[in-house]
C-alpha cells in the first residue's frame, strides 16, 4: 500500500529542462503539517501513514514521495543533493503561504537543516526522527568515492545495472537489512511487510535514485562537522531530536554526538532507523506534548 489514506495530488517541477512529476497527499483538517519520509531503496509516502492517521485527527497533513522514489518521477538523472534542496524549497514555497511544522526522517534531515535560516523562514518548528547524513556504503565502508562513482555507473548500464539492483533487492536481502538496521523487533518483520517493500523496489526507474542513495550521492553533506554546522548557532525555530535506542552503532554515535553539542531538544524512544514506521504510536506521545505547545 503506497497511500496514506488522503487526498492525492500532483506538483510539477522543473530540473535543468525535465519535468518531474512528484506525487503528495493530503489528510485532515487544520494546521499544516510536512511530513517527509526517510530517502532509501524503499522510501515511499507510505512509511508516515501510522503519524499521518494520528496527526491528521488534529492537523492537516502533507506527506510525500520524494522525487525519484515512490509513485513520484523515476528519470535516469543525475540525482544530487543539489536536486533535493532545489526541489523541497520549491515544494515548501509552492504549497505553504506561512512557515509549517516539518517532520522529517532519516536523510530528509539534511534538506530541512539546509532551509532553516531562509528569510522569511519556511519552518515554524522542526523534528528530526532518527537524522542521518551518510548514505549506507560510506557509514559502512568508508569514504572511497570513485568506487561509489563507478558503481553509479554501472547501476545505469542497460543489462549489468539490472542484474546489479536485482540481486541487492531481492525480498531475503531486504528482511536482512530489515532485521539489522531498520526495525528493532523482529516480530513485526513479515512476508506481508518485505513483500511490499519489494514492490517498491520493482519499479520502472527505481534503480537509479536508489543507488544515489547507497552509494552516498544523496548525502547533504560530506562531514559530520557540516551537519554539525546546521545547529551553530541552534536555528530560530525550535528543533526536536528523536532517537531510536536500538540504532545501529555507526549511526546511534553520530545522533549522540549532535544530541550532546547543539543543544536541540531529545527525545529517546524504542526503536532504530525505522522508528517513525515502526512505533508510530510512541512516537506520537512524544511529539505531540511539543507540537501543541508551539501550536497552541
């Protein structure tokens, strides 16, 4: 299931002459909120639906498929971190005639950090649900970018750029890297949930962003100093941290690290990268005290 259960709508936006079609929805009745999945191989709109359903009972909801995944444009482009700044203020601009609430998982993070000091602000208060800013292969191999360059390649070649994408989303790999890095209960790990996730996957295009992704194209930065930037001084608006306690080592330690030194607000939960899907409801009861505070 790809929906939300809202409304569904169309944005259309231009990048260096190619149109890209970028589906969103929308739920509820109230203030606006944006809601951004994390960027992955099985990223979709659909991973916000528990918050989504939750939230729109006292807000209005947004939430998309960011540009190259899910139902949204899948084009063989050179997907860049300049592609994602460049869309999501366009996007924000278009929609919202005042700042919003921005809840933001995962690599979104960086994009939304990158637009917190425009004037007028775009943000009126921010989450951050398990922030990263390094893609999987550099977070566990290191930085070796020509190999990542020449896997890119490789990945838009005709036959061996299939072959490639096939054998790293086949449905056992994807319950593996479920298992190890996205859900921290095992017991909600499926066939019903890999299945889905798969056909995600299967796409036409789907291989190209995805691999953006991996190979760490779509990192908004390149060191954790830059990341750390984002939050000295800390942004105008209030920023909340959410951390998953069963995060993976790499990733937990970097959440920490900026958790400790900027002095953004935390809130620590159950869960690892996959928290805002997985414990949607914990997650919400620990967010909402925040959001009607600054809502109110």
């Amino acid at each position: 299931m790809t929906s939300i259960g809202g409304t569904t709508h169309e944005y259309y936006w231009n990048w260096k002459k190619k149109s890209i079609r970028v589906v969103y929805e929308v739920l509820g009745e109230g203030k606006p909120i944006l809601l951004l999945p994390a960027l992955s191989s099985v990223s979709t709109r659909a991973e916000m639906r528990g918050l989504a359903e939750l939230l729109s009972q006292q807000y209005q909801v947004f939430a998309l498929d960011w540009v190259g995944f899910g139902e949204s444009s899948r084009l063989a482009v050179d997907y860049c971190p300049q592609l994602y700044h460049a869309f999501l203020k366009a996007f924000v601009h278009t929609l919202f005639t005042e700042p919003v609430v921005v809840i933001a998982a995962g690599h979104s993070a960086g994009y939304v950090m990158q637009l917190t000091y425009q004037t007028p602000p775009v943000w009126s208060w921010v989450v951050l649900v398990a922030p990263t800013w390094r893609g999987p292969l550099p977070t566990a191999m290191g930085e070796h970018r020509w190999i990542y360059g020449l896997l890119r390649s490789l990945i838009h070649l005709p036959l061996i750029g299939h072959l490639l994408y096939f054998l790293n989303t086949l449905p056992p790999f994807l319950g593996f890297m479920y298992r190890r890095h996205v859900y921290a209960d095992p017991r909600h790990i499926n066939r019903s949930l890999i299945a889905q996730k798969w056909r995600t996957t299967q796409k036409r295009g789907a291989r190209y962003a995805s691999a953006a992704f991996v190979t760490g194209a779509l990192d908004p930065v390149r060191q954790r100093s830059q990341f750390f930037d984002y939050f000295q001084p800390l942004p105008p608006m209030p920023v909340l941290f959410v951390i998953g306690e069963q995060t993976p080592p790499k990733s937990l330690a970097e959440m920490e690290y900026l958790a400790h030194f900027t002095g953004v607000q935390v809130y620590r939960m159950s869960g690892s990268l996959g928290v805002h899907e997985e414990f949607s409801d914990e997650l919400i009861n620990g967010i909402l005290p925040f959001l009607n505070k600054y809502l109110s």
